[in-house]
C-alpha cells in the first residue's frame, strides 16, 4: 500500500510538473531584465538543484512545513533529473558534485556562476520550489488537495541575464 501511495504521488507530481512547463512557456514581457540578448546562443544548460523560497532553517516554518519543503524539493528534483536526462544540451548535478550544500546560502547570482563553470555551460536554469502539499483524504474524496508552487529561470552566463521566466 505503501509503494502504491508513493507512485500515486510521484505520478500527480510529474503530471502536475509536465502541465505547468507545457502551459506556461518562455512568455515575451516587455520587462527590461528579461530582454534576449540578440546574439546569445545557448550552447548547453546546467540544471541547478531545486531550492525553496524559504530557507528550510527558517524559524517562520512549522516542522510540518520545512517536511513538506524538503518532500517537495526531492521530488521536483527527481523530476527535473527524470525530465532532462536523455538531452544532451543539458547538463544535470549528480549528488557527489553538490558537496556539502554550503552553496544554498550563497546569492541566486553566484550560485548560478558556479553551476554554470562547474559543468561548462552558458546557461542555468534555477528552480525555486514555494509550496509543496500532498494530498489528504480518502479514495473517493480530499480533505486537502494537493499543491505544488514553484518558479523557474533560465539564465544566461556570466552576466546572470534572465533568458526565460
């Protein structure tokens, strides 16, 4: 039962991931920050691990909440790895290269900047996860619905201009 209840969730998740990326795209904004350069070329992308909006030491969240968090980057990880692996334009972290996870303190900018040198592309894509909730109920109905908040960027290297929101 307990393996069923963990593909169920994997599956939502990865469906719920899927629609977000496919429905939401590289949307044009007449924003100043997120205008192309014209003569960038992506050459290949780092994908930084998955990172929350909240540090997860915060005194703001509830035990239940930094659980959830840590749920919900796991998976969004276990996504994104899943998602890219067969790209070769994109370049994914393995759980060695990461070292001791000093680099979530760090600023988006230069953390981005080592992604991007450690595995030799020009571009990153950060993903911030903001809320991440399973569902609770029964088969039939939900007390509580699943909910997952998150965000992306892609940007390009060394600058840190934003190629994609």
């Amino acid at each position: 039962m307990i393996a069923k209840k963990s593909s169920i969730k994997g599956i939502a998740l990865a469906g719920i991931l899927a629609l977000s990326f496919l429905s939401s795209g590289c949307s044009k904004k007449n924003l100043k920050s997120t205008a192309q350069p014209s003569d960038f070329a992506v050459s290949c992308v780092a994908v930084a691990p998955a990172t929350s909006g909240v540090p997860l030491g915060s005194e703001l969240l509830s035990q239940i909440e930094k659980k959830e968090l840590e749920d919900g980057q796991y998976y969004l990880n276990k996504f994104l790895k899943k998602h890219f692996l067969s790209r070769q334009d994109v370049r994914l972290f393995s759980d060695g290269q990461l070292g001791d996870r000093e680099d979530s303190a760090a600023p988006s900018l230069e953390r981005a900047r080592k992604f991007a040198g450690k595995l030799s592309c020009n571009a990153v894509l950060e993903t911030t996860l903001h809320r991440y909730k399973e569902r609770v109920g029964g088969n039939m109905t939900a007390k509580e619905p699943a909910s997952v908040a998150f965000e992306y960027r892609l940007l390009a290297m060394p600058d840190g201009e934003v190629l994609c929101l």
